[in-house]
C-alpha cells in the first residue's frame, strides 16, 4: 500500500475525530485536509515511531486546537437561553452564532458504528461546553482509548495533568450530556413503524399523530434560528402554526445523522417543485421521539447526497 492509499483509509474517521473537537462538519474536512497537508510535508521526518493512524490523529488533534484558538464554541440554540412559547414571536436566524452542525452516518459508517454514542448530537453539543484541551484529552482517552501517557506526549504536558484535566472533563459531561438510558433507542421493528409514522404524519400535518409520537417531554431546535420550543403542548403549538395542512406539500426523505434516524425535509413551491427546508435529526426512546434538531440550512443537504432542489422529471 503507498502513502497516499495509507493516508485515504483513515479520511473517515478523522473526520469524525476533528467533528467532535470542532463541532462542524466544514470546519472538520478543513482540518482534515490540513492534517493530510502537514503529514506529507512532515513525511521525512516520520520515524514510524508510532503507526501511522496514531501519527495521523496526532497532527489532526493539533489542527484542531490551533483553530480553536481562533473560533467559539459551536452551539444549539438551548444553549442559549429558556425556551419560547409562542410560535409568533420567533426570532429571526442569528448568523452570528456558530451553530452545531450534523454529521452524516454515510461518510464513514464504520466509525459511527464503532463509536456512536460519542458522535450523538447530544454528545457533540456537550463537548462544545468543554475547554479545547479538555475536550481533546477526553476524547483522545474515552473515544480512542489513548493511554494517559499517549496524551501527556501529544499536549506536551503530565499524565498526573492528563488524569485531572479527564476527571473535570467527565464531570462536567456527566452534568451536561443525557446518560445513555435515556435516549436508548427502541428495538426493531418498533423503530421503523415509528420512523414510518413520523414522516407520515408530517407530510400530512397530522397533529393528532404527531401528539401520539411526541413524548411529554419533547424539545424541538431550529438553528440558525434560536428561538427553541420544549414540552409537547408548545411544540404542537409551534408546528400547527408552522405546518399547512393538506397531503402532497410536504416530502420527508429519510437519511442518519449522527448515528441517529434523520429526514430532509422539502416543502412544494409554487413552480411545483419540492425545495430543501431543514434537516431533522430526531432522537428516539422508547416512550417515543424525545427531540428534534431541525437545521434550518438546505445547504447541509448535498453533504447528505440529497439535491437541495427536487423536481418531479428527476
């Protein structure tokens, strides 16, 4: 196998690991081509003391620091501020927050197979919330299960330094991040009758469906825009206002991001065709479908192999 090859197998999940540190997917193929960048210019000096995968993750995490010395935190708009309750007073989209984006499941299915609860949206805004440093000690020993010497060597610091920064980490996650029994998904076949329900009922603005799928607790996200909903009675409020009725305006395309279920959702514009409107990540228990990141920005979709416009001749 020659370099290039060697380099090529390892895309994805680097990929991931600079996703979880920066929190968008951009900003992370980014940093993955600056990795690629430095390791050919570096190649000489490589004395294979390491493999190259662990070599590749070195200079990857490094990427990712010295742009998180230039760049916020990426953010969901609950971590903003209290929820609304009135679907008429929504604020309009805030360019001006970096705002969490998605990762798609079809980049690299075998990393999100291997490691996705980490990759969960949830996950992923709590690491935000987590000084760089921080962040990358955690993952580095809880995601890739790097000894604390391994990480001391890459920081340039202590392992006494390595345990300490991972004990405050996993605290304040702890404190953060949902424990995994609550968003425990439900077995199939109940999943996919769920799931087939769901896009039903929202093409069809299916209010007493949708109630029946919504759990109490439910929150829906709309970033860029930061107005949040929370709790099933001002959700519904928010999607009867939001949502005309009537079959045929509306198409859910199902997809994963994140290692959880998603749809592209299109809306029907007057020339007939359907026209990208958001990308919904739902996470899903048992009791039923707990939240909704609904990515106001069609220009995610193509990262998902979806059009962002779709007409009835295609």
């Amino acid at each position: 196998m020659n370099l290039e090859d060697e380099f090529a197998q390892y895309r994805g999940e680097l990929v991931a690991h600079c996703y979880r540190m920066l929190g968008s997917l951009h900003d992370a193929e980014d940093a993955v081509q600056e990795t690629y960048l430095r390791a050919w210019r570096g190649f000489a000096d490589f004395e294979q003391r390491s493999s190259v995968r662990t070599w590749l993750y070195r200079i990857a995490t490094r990427v990712c620091l010295n742009a998180l010395q230039h760049s916020s935190r990426r953010l969901v708009p609950s971590a903003l501020g209290a929820p609304g309750n009135d679907p008429d007073e929504i604020e309009p989209q805030s360019l001006e927050v970096s705002w969490l984006e998605p990762f798609p499941d079809l980049l690299d299915p075998a990393a999100v197979v291997g490691t996705r609860q980490s990759l969960r949206l949830a996950m992923v805004a709590a690491l935000q919330h987590l000084p760089p440093r921080q962040r990358a000690v955690l993952i580095l020993r809880d995601v890739l299960a790097w000894q604390a010497s391994e990480v001391a060597g890459l920081l340039e610091t202590t392992t006494a330094a390595v345990n300490s920064s991972l004990q405050r980490a996993r605290a304040e996650l702890a404190r953060l991040s949902p424990a995994e029994d609550e968003f425990s998904e439900p077995d199939e076949p109940v999943r996919r009758a769920l799931l087939d329900q769901y896009a039903k009922a929202f093409e069809q603005a299916d209010l007493v469906a949708l109630e029946g799928l919504l759990t109490q607790d439910t929150r829906w996200e709309m970033p860029p825009i930061p107005t949040w909903f929370s709790g099933r009675v001002d959700v519904l409020r928010l999607l009867k206002a939001k949502l005309p009725p009537g079959e045929g305006k509306r198409m859910m395309v199902e997809t994963a991001a994140n290692g959880q279920p998603a749809f592209a959702m299109y809306t029907r514009g007057r020339d007939g065709g359907f026209h990208g409107h958001s990308l919904q990540v739902l996470t899903l228990t048992k009791a039923g479908v707990t939240s909704v990141l609904s990515f106001h920005q069609p220009a995610l979709f193509p990262a998902f192999g979806f059009p962002i416009d779709r007409y009835p001749q295609d």
